[in-house]
C-alpha cells in the first residue's frame, strides 16, 4: 500500500484538499513533498500490511474508508496518512 501522509491537524481543511491530494499521489515520486493550501503532502513510502492492523488497534488513531476507491484514511496527532492498495493487486510487505 502507498501511504501519502498529508500534514495537517484541521479535519475541514484536509477534507478540502483530498481530491487533490489522491489526485496528484500518482506524480509524487517517494519522499517527495508538495505543497497545496498551505498543507504540505509527501509520498511517504510504501506501509506493511501489519501497518493498518498495528495503527487501527492504537485508541488514538482515528481509521476513516473511502471504500468506493478502497482507501484507507488513518488520522493521528497532527498528520493524515492516505493508505492506497496497489494498483497491479499485488501486496507489498
């Protein structure tokens, strides 16, 4: 899974940006940062599968779906990680 960390702790100013954020994710390259609003985004990588099973069991992380494009949105101290499954269907650990 791709993880895209957003850096923001404003729930209504994230949910502004993500069609943006999930729209540009394909033009990040890993470890790249881009910039919209103010709130800065970053390819952070690709997360084990035990990543969403460990973090999802933590009392303050809040787990959010989008589950007509299956994604994965887990918000905690003052970032947003967007979890998006591999496109070809393969599983990265």
């Amino acid at each position: 899974m791709k993880c895209i960390s957003v850096y923001t702790d404003n729930f209504e100013l994230f949910s502004d940006i993500f069609e943006h954020v999930v729209e540009s994710q394909n033009q990040l390259n890993e470890n790249e940062e881009q910039e919209v609003e103010g709130v800065t985004f970053s390819h952070s990588g690709d997360a084990p599968e035990h990543y969403l099973e460990r973090m999802s069991q933590k009392p303050e992380v809040v787990v959010m779906r989008d589950k007509s494009r299956g994604l994965t949105i887990l918000q905690h101290g003052s970032v947003f990680e967007i979890l998006i499954p591999a496109e070809d269907g393969t599983v990265v650990s």
